[in-house]
C-alpha cells in the first residue's frame, strides 16, 4: 500500500462561474519526488531478472553466440520527475547501474570454446516525456510521448583463454548489447508507465454512490494543469439524484488560490459538494425522519404522555389529559435545502424544517396535535477517517415556532426550554452516534492512501461580506417555509 502525505483544505469563496470546479486536487513537487522513488522502485522490480534476446554472427572466420543474457544486479540512479509544460512532465535519470551475466560459444576452424561473461552498465541514463491527460469518462489518464535511453562504455569480461577471440567478441558484444538494453530500458519505463501507472488510474472512482439514490461526480472537467511548481486538476465535485442528473440551481464558487507548497498532496473541498448533496436530498425527499419511542436508545419514555417523573405529556400539560396512556411520535420533513456555510472556525449547515407531533393511542390510531417549524444551526467538527470525510455535531441550536396546534395553546417559552434540553440530552448524541458510519469519499486509487492529513478551513472576503446577510436571513427562516 502506497501513501501520500496530504493536506486537506475545506474552502468556501465567492463566484457564480458554472466552470469552477467543486473540488481541485494538486500535486507538488514534493509529491512527484515520491512519485518518482515509486516508479523507480517498480523499474527496479522489473528490471532485475529481464531477459536479453540471444545474440549470434560469424566476424573475421569466429561463429560465435551470446546467450542467456539476465540483468541480475541493479544500482539506483539518480532520478527527478519534473514540470515541463502546461500537459507534459518528463522523468530523468542518470548515473544507473546494471549488471548482466551471460554464456558464450565460438568456433574458429577447428577451436571450440563455451564460458560465460559479466557485463556491467555504470552510466546509463534516460529521459521520458509524459502526457497527463483526461479519458471520456474524466479519469485521468498518463502516456509516455518520449523515451531517449543513453549507455556509456560497457565492461565486458569473459572467463577463459584465447585473448585475442575474446577480444573480437568483446567489441560485438558491447555494441550489441547496448542496442539491445536502449531498447529494453526504454520498454520497462513505458511499462512502468503506460501499463502500471495507468491501471492504478483506471482505479480511479469518477463515481461515488453516497446511499442508494445519491451519485458524487469526482469526474475531472478537463486535462490537469500544469506549472513549474505542481499539477493541479479540477474535478466536478457535485452531488447528483442518481436516476436523473439533474444540476443543482447553483455553481461553485470560485477555489482559493493555495501557496503554501509543503505537502505532497492538497485537496480543496468547496461547500458546492456538500450543498449539492443538501439539494438532491431535500429536493427528492430524503430528508425526512420519523422519531419514535423505539428508536431513542433508553430514552423512550420521554415520549410517553403518561409517566411518574418526566415526559412528553407532563411537560405539555393538555397532551397528558387528552391523550393520556399514549406515545407521541415526531415527523420531521424539510421544507428547504439546508445550507453549508464553511468559516474558519467550523463547518455550519443552516436548515429548516416542519415537525408535527401526533399521538398514537393503545388502539393504533395516529391523531394529529401540532406542528412546529424549526430552524436549525449546527457547527460540525470535520475529520478525515479513512479516505472519507466525516464530522461530529460540535454545536446545535434549534429554534422552534409554533405554527398549527389543535390541542390548545402551547408556552413557547416553555416548549422551546423542552426542545433545549431534547438536543442536548437525545438529539446531538443520536445524531454523532449516526455520523460514526458516514461520510464523503474523497478520490483515491487503489493503492494511494491518506497519511498525516490535516484539515484546514478557509474563507473568502466575499464569506466575510455575506455573513450579516446570512444572519439576517436566519431571523426570516423563523417563519413557516
């Protein structure tokens, strides 16, 4: 299992361009150095015990044939993949060593000969040009464009008499082999690249099912880009209805301009994903939950309308006497997409909701009492598990507003300090114990694996500029949407 040191940054910034992105990946220099010890670690592998075709001629009266020919011993080089233009980057390396051992026959007029010989590669070099690129299906894609393969003067000994045969053989035998290894090089590294490199690409998910209904787009919208410091692509990042792909009625905003180049890896994650995601679902009525007795782990009584000490029914006085022996049940179903805001110091998702509370007697029968609408503002802690994004509820607010009652008059005041006490005791721990087992995936091969991440949230002047006006529009959500 290979690993990148990555550093994720949540960020929120401002532009309504269709063309933004909802995600951006980066590479850094740092990142192809550890890209390039992979690939010469896997050239090593395949390097060592490859096999040279057999060579054999007839020079000055000598029959003579090499055979056996095996690279058993390999030195690294020094190697750098670097950035060379807006598409391609080019894989160097010099001063490589090889070493190959091989049998040898001859025959001159009535003199046979057999042994076998060393040759020894110390200054091989190779310069590869490669093309970073996009299939129809957003995936990325490598190629290699160029492979330019140089040998020095070999060392050839064979183990005999006969100096001046040798001597003949040795001189084929140099020029011979160092086609033949230019060659075998060369097909190693666009092995190394064109075939290992890219099925590990070929990996990569360009689709994440989120549940059964939700798709997250990690297609790439065009071929990375490419600068003298690093590679940067740009992914879809938005959330569809799996069945109907459909855009959200918004575009991403606008991705910060990162400068700090230390890790090997950066991901910018825009709220677009997770608003996308708050879309689709409230917009095909995912958003609903029913809340029952059965489900608040040890704190079903709560909902009775019944009780020697603390319910439901003793709280709201005319629950008790008309619906006494009961349970209540609470439907939640949004009425808007609930909003994500990301700010330096958390992760917000502003939400709005209707929540009727019905009775349902011994005899089965459900019976309506009220509804409330609440509005919702929670800060969440993000964290990466795994390859996935996740987070715990940090902070809950719910403010409620009573709107349709058939039970009588219902004490705000009195309702609001029940619903308090309901999150902090029932709700915030059933929500973090739901969270444990969800999250985003974020794109990955697989062999590449998340290692000493950290997590930064950013925000723009334009976040900054529109937080009176969020606060505002807090105030105006109180009413019923």
């Amino acid at each position: 299992m290979e690993f990148l040191c990555v550093f994720v940054n949540l960020i929120v910034l401002a532009s309504t361009q269709t063309v933004n992105p909802g995600l951006r990946l980066r590479i850094t220099q740092d990142g192809l150095h550890y890209a390039n010890k992979v690939a010469v670690d896997t050239f090593a592998k395949d390097i060592k015990r490859t096999r040279l075709e057999d060579i054999t001629g007839n020079v000055k009266g000598v029959q003579y044939s090499l055979t056996n020919l095996i690279v058993n011993d390999f030195k690294a080089p020094k190697s750098a993949i670097t950035l060379a233009s807006d598409s391609d980057v080019e894989w160097k390396a010099t001063k490589l060593g090889l070493k190959i051992d091989g049998t040898f026959r001859y025959i001159f007029l009535f003199i046979k000969g057999r042994g076998d010989f060393t040759v020894k590669a110390s200054d091989l070099s190779f310069a590869v040009g490669i093309q970073i690129g996009v299939d129809t299906n957003g995936k990325p894609t490598i190629q290699t464009t160029s492979c330019d393969c140089k040998i020095g003067p070999l060392q050839i000994k064979f183990k005999g008499k006969r100096a001046w045969i040798y001597n003949i053989l040795t001189s084929l035998a140099s020029n011979a082999i160092a086609t033949m290894l230019q060659k075998k090089v060369c097909e190693k590294v666009k092995d190394v690249l064109d075939k290992k490199a890219e099925e590990e690409l070929c990996s990569f998910q360009a689709e994440v099912q989120l549940g059964e209904h939700l798709t997250l787009d990690y297609r790439l919208l065009s071929a990375p880009h490419i600068t003298s410091e690093y590679i940067e692509g740009d992914f879809k990042g938005e959330v569809f209805w799996t069945m109907n792909r459909t855009e959200a009625p918004f575009a991403p905003s606008q991705m910060a301009t990162i400068t700090d180049n230390k890790k090997m890896v950066y991901l910018t994650v825009s709220d677009y994903i997770f608003n996308s995601l708050g879309y689709q679902a409230h917009a095909h009525g995912l958003l609903v939950y029913n809340l029952t007795s059965q489900k608040m782990r040890g704190d079903g009584d709560l909902l009775n309308t019944t009780c020697a000490d603390t319910c439901i029914g003793k709280l709201i006085p005319q629950i008790g006497q008309l619906y006494p022996n009961s349970q209540v049940e609470i439907h939640l179903q949004s009425t808007d997409w609930p909003r994500v805001f990301i700010t330096e110091k958390a992760v917000q998702i502003l939400s709005k909701s209707n929540v009727t509370f019905s009775a349902r007697k011994p005899d089965n029968t459900l019976h309506f009492m009220f509804r409330i609408h609440a509005v919702t503002m929670a800060s969440v802690k993000v964290k990466l598990n795994g390859d996935a994004l996740s987070g715990s509820i940090d902070y809950i607010k719910v403010e409620t507003n009573v709107t349709n009652s058939l039970i009588g008059d219902i004490d705000e005041t009195t309702f609001q300090l029940l619903v308090d006490d309901a999150v902090k005791k029932v709700i915030k721990p059933m929500i973090n114990v739901y969270l444990k087992d969800v999250g985003i995936r974020l794109p990955t091969t697989d062999n590449l694996q998340f290692k000493d991440a950290k997590i930064e949230l950013l925000t723009s002047l334009y976040d900054l500029q529109q937080r009176a006006k969020r606060i505002l529009q807090s105030k105006l959500l109180k009413t019923p949407g």
